[in-house]
C-alpha cells in the first residue's frame, strides 16, 4: 500500500529538490508554482496520459521504466518543437494494492530522467486509483520568440529526415505480447522500448540552426506521425524504403513504418542537414510533394500507397 497522500508528497517534494531548476522560483509548497521565462521567449505546454494496461504493464514494464516513460512523452514533445524543458508536473493515481517500493521505483526512473534533463519536478497530484495506476505529466518549456518548429512549415521539394533507429521499441512490445521475451529489461537489446532517449539536444540545434522546416516526434508511428505532419502542411509526401533506420534491417520495415514508441524526431528541410547531430545518426528518408498522399517507393522505383497505420486510441 502507498504512503498516505500528506507523505507521499513530502517524500516527492524532497526527492524532487524543486526549488533547484532553472526558470522554477517555487515549486511543491503551495497552491501553484511560479515559473519565470525570460525575455525574449515563448512558453511550451503539452500534456502527456498514460494508463496501465494501455501505455504499459506492470507484468512487463518495471516501475523504472514506466516512470521514466512518463516523463519521456512530454520530453519529446518539447523536443519536437526546437524547445528546451523547464519544469513539470506529475498527477499520479496508484490502486491501494501497489506497494510503496513500487512507487519510489517509479519515481526513481521520472526523476533519473529530469535530473538528467535539468528538468525540475515543480508540482502535480496525487490520488487513490481504483483499479489502474495512471500518471499524467505536464511539461512546461521554452523556445525563442519566434522560433518554434511547427508541424505546418513542410513545401514541396524539402527532404524528409529522422533520426536514430526506428522499429526498435515496436519490435520489443511484439517479443512480449509474443511471450517470447527473454534477457533483463535493462539491457541494450530492449532499452528502445524501455528507456528510450530524449532528443531535446537534436531538437534544439535544428532550431538554433534554422534548419527544419517543420517537425514532429515519432510516437504513434512513422506513417501516423506523416501522416500528422503533412496534414498540417497541406503536402503529400515520398518514403524511400530502403532508406527507412531500423534496427532490423532484414524484417523489420513494417515495425519501422508502423510500430511507434520510437520518440525519435521526423523533420522536414530546405537546406543540407549534417549526418549526425548531438551525436545522433540522422538519416534522409524522402521527400515532400505536392498533393495530399504518402508514398511508399520500393526497389526499382515502383510507388505504392503508405497508409497510416500506426497507433491511434479508439480505433
């Protein structure tokens, strides 16, 4: 069973050190925090949900990881619009019948990631939950005025990049729900899944550098996510299969296309974009066009429809 509501929050007001990040000048404590962004930029809010049985299992998914999980979702949204995280918020539900451990697990991975992000833990909620944990995070960033990589900013003629690997986590749910897992959850081979890696530094040279013309993270699926972006910008777009990162070269396109859980960053550019930034692979996938469809082009140049089919929730 966990703390009482009163503990439980002073033991996650002293482990959070909430007055210690930049742009935070008071966080658990009171009503609100208070938060200062300074001239010359903008605020970046999102909010991120995720619910066991739908987002992870406690079968399968240890505390470390969900927690870190959490947070990664809101990272990557911050990442995907050129920002850089500032604080967030945690609200979490936990079912009586969850130990403690398991929630000072859970807050092990969340604030592992934040200290290694400098992000600060400035507040949130607690609540009896009566059959699922379910944690809701609020990140709050910042961005220069002007700045921010929307997904509406794609023309036709821009290439088309992700970085990293993609397929990887995709391939790992599969090894689950196939009940053909095997190794520590901690290990390299599963860690896509498990603990994927923000890409906050990525995000942030390519708006510093001015260049991506529009971005998003790849969570719900390559296709889905495209799909996402040329919505918005009005274009179609061409994927060169054989060009598509993945961590399964021979079988993996359909995990790569579709899979999600990535957090990887898929972006569009007028200009040359180096091969590596920060340290990460980025790779040419493609390129925009006019229109509204997606393409898939496959050997000898021979096109056919890409569907989104990544996740989407009540379908």
């Amino acid at each position: 069973m966990p703390l009482a509501e009163k503990l439980l929050i002073e033991r996650v007001r002293h482990r959070s050190r909430a007055r210690g990040g930049a742009g935070v000048l008071q966080g658990i404590g009171d009503d609100c925090a208070r938060l200062r962004i300074p001239p010359g930029f903008e605020m970046l809010v999102t909010t991120d949900l995720s619910v066991e049985g739908v987002h992870f299992r406690r079968d399968w998914h240890p505390p470390e990881s969900v927690g870190h999980r959490c947070l990664m979702r809101g990272l990557s949204d911050i990442a995907a619009m050129g920002g850089e995280p500032v604080a967030a918020f945690l609200s979490l539900g936990v079912p009586s019948v969850v130990p403690q451990s398991w929630v000072d697990r859970f807050l092990n991975g969340l604030l592992g990631l934040a200290r290694q992000q400098h992000v600060t833990l400035a507040g949130g909620d607690t609540s009896d939950s009566p059959r699922a944990v379910v944690c809701d995070i609020v990140l709050v960033g910042q961005v220069p005025r002007g700045r921010a990589i929307l997904r509406s900013g794609a023309r036709p003629g821009d290439a088309l990049y992700v970085t990293g690997e993609l397929g990887g986590a995709a391939m790992v749910l599969d090894q689950l729900r196939r009940s053909r897992f095997r190794g520590s959850p901690y290990s390299k081979a599963v860690a896509p899944h498990f603990f994927p890696s923000p890409r906050v530094e990525v995000g942030r040279v390519l708006g510093q550098r001015r260049l991506a013309t529009a971005m998003i993270d790849v969570s719900d699926g390559l296709s889905t996510d495209l799909e996402h972006l040329c919505r918005e910008s009005g274009v179609g777009a061409v994927v060169v299969a054989e060009s598509v990162p993945r961590r399964d070269v021979r079988r993996g396109l359909d995990f790569a296309l579709h899979g999600g859980d990535d957090y990887e960053l898929l972006f569009t550019a007028r200009r040359q974009v180096p091969n590596r930034i920060a340290g990460v692979p980025v790779t040419c996938i493609g390129r925009i066009v006019s229109g509204r469809k997606l393409w898939l082009e496959e050997a000898q140049g021979r096109r056919k429809r890409l569907k989104p089919r990544g996740w989407e929730h009540f379908r």
